[in-house]
C-alpha cells in the first residue's frame, strides 16, 4: 500500500491553534525589538534636537558665544584648548607644538583640557560666553604659542531643560 502525502492542513492539525499563536506572538515580539524601538530612540533625540554643536575661538582675548533656543540647556561634550599647529614658526611646521598625536587624538602635552571650564561656566544656562585665555603662557608645556594661534575647539547639546 502506498501511503498517501502529508497534507498541509495535516500539518496545522499537528502543531495546534497554540503552537500557530505562540509562533506568531513571538514574530511580532522579534520585529518590535529589532524595527520599533531604534527608530522610536532616533526619533525621540531628533524631536529634542540634541544634535552635537561646534564651537571655536581662535586668538587670545577672542569672546564668543553657545546658545539654545527655547527652553533647551547648554551641555558640554568636548572642550580643548590648544596651540595651532604651526604657531611658532611660520616657516615650517613645528612639529614640538602639534595639538594632535599620529593617531589622530590630542597631544596631552600641547593641549590643555577646557571640559571643566566650560561646564562650570555654560552647563545648565541657556547661553554664555567664554572668553579665550592664553594657556600657554604658563609655563606648563615648551611651545611659545603667539596669542594669535591659541585656540579653543569644543562642543556641546541643547538639552531638554
């Protein structure tokens, strides 16, 4: 005797209404995870606008300004202050005052951490100005950076206040 082939209805028999509902519970649950929840997070920090701002100073002296709009805050991501690359001498570059390593990064020993700075004057306020000091006149590091070439490279959030 032949046996007769397994029947697709034979098979939804087999596995029951249970098995079909858990099956596709768990489906919907994959998809929520994988699809919904990222693009709700990107939606969500487009809608608050906490987009990265840049902001540079360059010479001593020089004053600027971050600002948010509406009731968004200041918050400080990155701050530097560093000598421009060439600043001693014209000429040639001066590779001892280099603000950045081979990688890429900055120079801890030509740079100067302006984080702390920032976020005591700016964080939390809805603008502020900060005023470019000459860090290099200290005597911390050996570039003779001119007043001209100091520079401030930072950025920050507007945050929801």
């Amino acid at each position: 005797m032949e046996s007769e082939p397994e029947t697709v209805s034979t098979y939804w028999k087999e596995i029951g209404l249970a098995g079909l509902l858990c099956g596709a519970a768990v489906t919907v649950v994959v998809m929520l995870i994988l699809f919904y929840t990222p693009q709700t997070k990107a939606a969500e920090m487009f809608d608050k606008k906490t987009y990265t701002r840049a902001f540079t100073l360059w010479g001593t002296g020089t004053s600027g300004k971050m600002s948010c709009t509406g009731t968004k805050k200041i918050q400080i991501n990155k701050g530097t202050y560093m000598c421009a690359l060439n600043s001693t001498n014209k000429d040639a570059v001066d590779i001892q005052c280099d603000p950045f390593l081979p990688n890429g990064n900055y120079n801890p020993e030509t740079t100067f951490d302006a984080i702390a700075h920032l976020k005591s004057e700016c964080n939390g306020k809805s603008s502020c100005s900060v005023r470019l000091p000459n860090m290099f006149e200290t005597g911390q590091n050996t570039c003779q950076c001119v007043s001209a070439d100091v520079v401030l490279n930072a950025s920050y959030y507007c945050v929801p206040g």
